[in-house]
C-alpha cells in the first residue's frame, strides 16, 4: 500500500439541491483527482480521504493523507 500526499483545501461546495454549503476539497496528489465532503472539521477531512481510497479510478490500494 503507497502512502499519497493530498492537498485539503477549506471552501464552499454545492450541495445535490444547489445549495453553498462549508465544505473541503481533496485533491490527489497522485493523479490530481478532488473529492469534496461538508464541513471543516477533521471528520470531513478524513471523509474525503476515505472517499479518495474507495473511488480510486485507476483501482489502487492507496493510504491517502494530508500533506
């Protein structure tokens, strides 16, 4: 299992109804791919990591982190 470096940027994001909500954004430092969760906490943070690993377009086994 590879150790990935993502970037987590705090921002607004879009909701599925349109609404601006608080929100992070990963993005891979891999392969560029982003995945967005709500919320600034930790716990959306490591959401966004967890979303990273279990959609992986290119189906690799990574451990994704903050940094």
């Amino acid at each position: 299992m590879a150790k990935v470096n993502c970037r987590i940027e705090e921002t607004y994001i879009y909701t599925d109804d349109g609404r601006e909500v608080e929100g992070c954004i990963a993005t891979c430092g891999k392969c560029n791919r982003t995945t967005q969760s709500r919320g600034h906490s930790s716990g959306s943070k490591n959401r966004c990591l967890r979303l990273m690993r279990e959609n992986c377009p290119n189906e690799e086994d990574n451990y994704y982190v903050e940094g």
